[in-house]
C-alpha cells in the first residue's frame, strides 16, 4: 500500500476529522479510502448508466463489460 500526501483546506480537513470524532470512521486513512471508493464505484454506475442511454437512443454500446464490472471494488 503506498501513502499520498494530499492538501486539503479547511473545510474538508474539518469535515473528515468530524467523520472520526462521530465514530463513524476509526481514522481520516479509512474515511479518505472509503471516499475514493465511493467515487470510483460512482464512475462505474454512470458508464452503465451512459450505456443504457445509448442502447435507448439506439447506438452501438461499446466496451468490455468484464473491464468495467472490475471497477467496482
């Protein structure tokens, strides 16, 4: 696993460690991750979704779908 160091300003500093404090998250590492993996998981329901857009509007999907199921972790 590697590190990244990332600025933040205030106001998403602030948001994370209330995050923490509620108990929710045990450490801003897990509430960072589970953004990330929110985001990506958001990406792959809107390339389906992008994709059933297509199909009613009659165009050709195009893409591996095996690729794509991959990118929801």
């Amino acid at each position: 696993m590697s590190t990244l160091s990332v600025p933040l300003d205030a106001q998403l500093e602030a948001f994370i460690d209330s995050m923490v404090k509620s108990g929710r998250y045990s450490n801003k590492a897990v509430v960072v991750r589970q953004a990330i993996k929110k985001m990506s998981e958001d990406e792959a329901i809107e390339a389906v979704m992008q994709g059933m857009r297509e199909l009613r509007e009659g165009k050709i999907l195009s893409g591996d779908l095996d690729e794509l199921a991959k990118q929801i972790v």
